[in-house]
C-alpha cells in the first residue's frame, strides 16, 4: 500500500492497527495471539495485536540468534471526545474535548474534522467482554472556527484556552429560537445529539453504546506539494509515516538477519507511552519472550541481547528555513537528503556511539542517504521509544527518523524521497539483503 493510503485511512490508532494488519493478512501474515503457543515456521510472516491500537510483526530463523527489532507509535497530537459531551447552549451545537498530546494548537482552527476511534457496545450475555466495533465518520463533521481579528485586536498574541475556544463545532440548532426574528422551523429538523449521529451511522440503537474512544481528525487528504511533487504535506505523519515504512519493511524482507525480526507499534508515545498498549510497559518483553518460548530457546533469551539491536522510528526535526536559529549550528538536517540518525546528551535519544556506527555502516554499504542531528543546547526536544523500550530489552539500540516541519501541526511537512529511504534503511535493517 502507497504512503498516502496509510496516511488518508490511519484515521485513528485504531486504524492505524486495521490498515495495517490487513495489509499483512493480505501478503500471506498470519495472525497468532499473544500466548497462544502456536508453531512458527521459519520465514513465514506472523502479526499480533495483543491490544487494539497497537500491534508486532514478526519473521523467525530458529538457526540464527538475536533480535532485530524496530519500533514505531501509532497516535498523534488530536482531540480525544469526553464523556456526555453534548454541549446544546444556544443555538451552535458543540462537544466537549480534550487536548491529546502537545498539538501545536492554532493550526487546528478551521479544518474540516472527521470523528475516529472505538465503540464500545452492550453484550447482554457477558458484560465483561462488550462488543467493540470501529467508528469512522468518514467526512468532516466538526470545525473549531477562529475568531475574527476585527474582535478582537490582540487574538494572534493571546494565549490559547483549549477548554473556552476550541471546542468543535458540529452544528446549528434548528428548533425555535424567541430571540431570533428569522423563519420558524419545525421540530422535525432539529439536529441529533452526536451519538445520535455515531449510533446511526453503526446501525445500532444509541443506548447501546456504552462507551468510546473516540479523536478528531483532520479530512485533508495527503497531497504532493511543490514545483516536483518532493514534498509531502499531510495530517498524521508523526507517526503513521514510519509505521508505514516499518510495515512495507517487514513485508519485503523475505530472510531474516537474526533469530527474530520483529516490528512494534505502540500505541500513546504522544502522552509518555504509561499505558498497557504503550512502549513503557512489558508488552514488548512479553512479546519477545513468547515468541522464544514458541521456538524453544525461552532460557537464551537474556544470552542473546548481545547480539540484538533495536530502531526506535520517529519523526526528527528539519531545519526551518525561516527559523534556522531554532536549530543547531552543526548536527543540523534537512527535508530531502535522507533519513536522521538522532543522538542526545541526556539520552532522550537513545543512540550510542556504537548504535550509531552500525547504523552508519548500513548505509554506507546500500546506498542509503543519511544525515546526523542533535538538538540545540538549551532546547531538549522530545523524548521517543528509544529510551523507554531499551529500559525493558537492555539492547543496543538507535533512534532515527525522516526531517520534518510544523511537527505537531494539523498538517505536517516531509520529503518523499526521505520516506522512500526509510523504508530502505528498516528493511535492510531487519535482513541485511
């Protein structure tokens, strides 16, 4: 599947995981549960989602030792909807949000959103296991529109409440209004609540739905922008980009380097990552040790952490060109000219001397464009799965990514080129060939 495809269908953690299974499924992946002691057979494909937003792929060779292993997250910065979010004050109708990661806030005025995410529904016959289906608007139902300059003189300057001037937009009322002179309208074109909306759309009551989680996202399809069509500008490319190339990755790599590559997609690194689905918890050991056991070595796993490396995958900051003083004078990239290997001071990259010549070694023996980045003194940058993850596998491991612009923005900037060698760069990662 092209980079656009998982862009414009990854609405959503969710179906980040959806599209991206299906792809798998549909080259001949199968599909194992996390425990379930099923055999693997050496080179054939195999995918897990021990939780619904998150998922690992993996390859097996039971004659060769170590891991390889690349990791990416599935979620960006969003609106997660509250409980009861009905807001019908007055004549606009709106919801109720909350910020989910650190969005770059004023970007996401006046977009055209879209609703993405999981229902939860009854189940009579067992209430500890309620049905859980997929909700994609599919068109923009919200816009969180911008005050106008002419109120307010000193708007561009003032600091953004999420909680009084952000809460999406979804409709008008259309019953009667004393204070409105203009024609009356009939109680039959009164608009329905937003679950309202949700339930019809999913062919179920509204009072089966127990509960949801459910984001705003933007409907901006992926576009080709520039003179060439190099650059990418797109919602969702922090992450999805790099799950896209570890997906594409894993699927080519027909042999396998080390005794298991493997690819993980986590779930919440926008906020810490401190969750079941997320990269700062045991799923990844667990992962990893259930697929020793499936091969018999379950007491060589600590053996083989020498010989194992891991990718921590994420997005790294380009060079703006209008704010080149935001960056370092020296360890600086661009959109353009390869992948990034990051390397920080204070480990928010993980990268080590050694990571970072193997990383190099590879490139230089495929062809691979790639550029080193350090963040400016003073200016710590953000934290990735690199550190989190290689706290729970004590192995080496790198941190990399394509440059970027307005990172955290509604829509995002990269090069296309940089995401074709990524994806290079991970598969010849996980088979060296």
């Amino acid at each position: 599947m092209e980079l656009k495809e998982y862009l414009n269908r990854g609405v959503s953690p969710f179906h980040v995981v959806k599209e991206a299974t299906e792809v798998l499924k549909k080259e001949g992946f199968t599909e194992v549960a996390l425990g379930d002691g099923q055999a693997l057979e050496p080179g054939k494909g195999y995918f897990m989602c021990p939780y619904p937003s998150s998922f690992f792929a993996f390859r097996v060779d039971p004659k060769k030792a170590g891991m390889q292993i690349a990791m990416a997250h599935t979620d960006w910065p969003s609106f997660l909807l509250k409980p009861n979010p009905e807001m019908p004050e007055g004549v606009y109708l709106r919801v109720n949000t909350e910020p989910y990661g650190g969005m770059l806030k004023h970007t996401w005025f006046d977009r055209p959103l879209g609703l993405a995410g999981r229902v939860l529904l009854k189940n009579d016959s067992d209430v500890f296991s309620p049905k859980e289906v997929l909700f994609d608007s599919e068109e923009p139902w919200f816009v969180i529109p911008s005050l106008a300059p002419h109120l307010d003189r000193e708007i561009e300057t003032e600091k953004i409440d999420p909680q009084k001037v952000m809460l999406p937009l979804y409709g008008i009322k259309m019953a009667p209004d004393p204070r409105c002179i203009a024609p009356v309208k009939t109680e039959e074109q009164i608009v329905p609540t937003l679950l309202e909306k949700v339930a019809e759309k999913l062919h179920v009551a509204a009072d089966q739905i127990l509960s949801y989680t459910l984001y705003l996202y933007n409907t901006d399809p992926a576009q080709e922008v520039g003179t060439e069509g190099e650059l990418l500008l797109s919602p969702r490319i922090d992450n999805v980009a790099s799950v896209a190339a570890l997906t594409e990755a894993i699927l080519q790599t027909q042999g396998s380097r080390a005794g298991i590559s493997l690819i993980a997609c986590f779930d919440n690194e926008e906020i810490g990552s401190r969750t079941k689905q997320g990269a700062d918890s045991g799923l990844l050991k667990d992962v990893a040790e259930d697929i020793y056991r499936r091969l018999g070595k379950a007491d060589r796993m600590t053996e083989e952490y020498a010989c194992s490396m891991m990718l921590s995958v994420d997005g790294a900051h380009g060079v703006h060109p209008n704010y080149r003083e935001k960056s370092d004078t020296t360890a600086t990239v661009v959109l353009g000219s390869g992948v990034v290997l990051k390397s920080s001071a204070s480990q928010r990259y993980v990268t080590d001397a050694k990571a970072a010549a193997v990383v190099k070694g590879l490139c230089e023996k495929f062809g691979i464009r790639l550029q080193e980045q350090a963040n400016r003194s003073g200016a710590p940058g953000g934290q990735t799965l690199g550190p989190i993850a290689s706290s729970y596998l004590p192995i080496l491991a790198a941190d990399l990514g394509i440059p970027m612009l307005a990172m955290h923005s509604a829509r995002e900037l990269a090069s296309l080129p940089d995401c074709e060698e990524l994806e290079r760069l991970v598969r010849v990662f996980l088979s060296e060939e």
